[in-house]
C-alpha cells in the first residue's frame, strides 16, 4: 500500500473540473478512492518513522505552554505602568505589553534549543529587555523580566 500525505491530498481534491487533472493525478485520485493508497499527516509519518528506528523519545518540542508566575508578571504590569506615566499614552503602553508577550510567545516553539546552554535567558525587543526562564516538561516557566539597562534583576 503506497502512502500519501494529507497535506498532499488536500491540493489534489481541488474544486478543479476534472478536465483540469493531469493524468498522474486522475490515477492518484482513483486509488486513494479504491482505499489503495494511505492517507497521514506529517506527524503521523514522523511518530512511524520514531517506531521504526527505535526512537523513544523526541528529539526536540516544539509545543510548550508559557507560564508566567506572578513574580515576572508584576513585572511587567509594573514597566508597562512606567511606560503609560511617561508616555500618558495608554495605547503605547499596551502595545509594549503585548509586543512583550508576543516574543515571549515563542519560546513555545525555540525554548528546546536553549535546553543545553547553562544560562537561560534571551533578549527581547532588539535588546532592549531580557526575559529569563526555566523549561519544564511541559511548561516554560518565565521566571524573570528585565530592562536591559539594569545591571540584575530586582526583587519585588
């Protein structure tokens, strides 16, 4: 039984007259309607090929949640509250909070990379501040948030 991908599939079932097929495709169609040809996703194909070669665990994570605990968010709150006292512009404020969160946001998909490196933190907003966190099984846990311009992180 020969094996497609459903992202593959998806291109071929098409709203096309089926005038418009090449006859590669024509046959493709006729066998996946015959239940010859297989149908996964990528994940699928992926986790079969981990079984295959013995593979227990992942190699890398690609989904974690982000947890801020409520240290690193008062944080925040506190610099984007500096941000609105100096700016008295609460758009400006807000887009800076959510501008935060945004790069934050993605670790969920980069945090694995830092799993090796003995510390853990990155720049965010070109440098302007710096996030320091902690991976978990599931979770990365933000831990701390910080202007560049000070010299350590403050306590609460």
């Amino acid at each position: 039984m020969e094996l497609i991908l459903a992202q593959d599939l998806a291109k071929l079932r098409t709203d096309k007259p089926q005038s418009f097929y090449t006859n590669d495709e024509l046959d493709l169609l006729h066998q996946l309607e015959n239940g010859l040809i297989e149908t996964k996703s990528h994940a699928q194909v992926m986790e079969d090929l981990r079984k295959k070669l013995g593979i227990t665990e992942k190699m890398m994570k690609f989904d974690y949640n982000i947890v801020w605990p409520q240290k690193a968010e008062i944080k925040l709150f506190y610099q984007a509250d500096y941000i609105l006292q100096q700016s008295q512009n609460p758009i400006i404020a807000e887009q800076f909070y959510d501008a935060i969160k945004s790069e934050v946001d993605k670790l969920s998909f980069t945090a694995d990379v830092y799993r090796l490196r003995k510390k853990k933190e990155i720049p965010i907003l070109n440098g302007k501040y710096q996030v320091k966190f902690l991976i978990g099984q599931e979770n990365v846990y933000i831990v701390d948030f910080k202007s560049a311009r000070q010299n350590s992180y403050s306590f609460l």
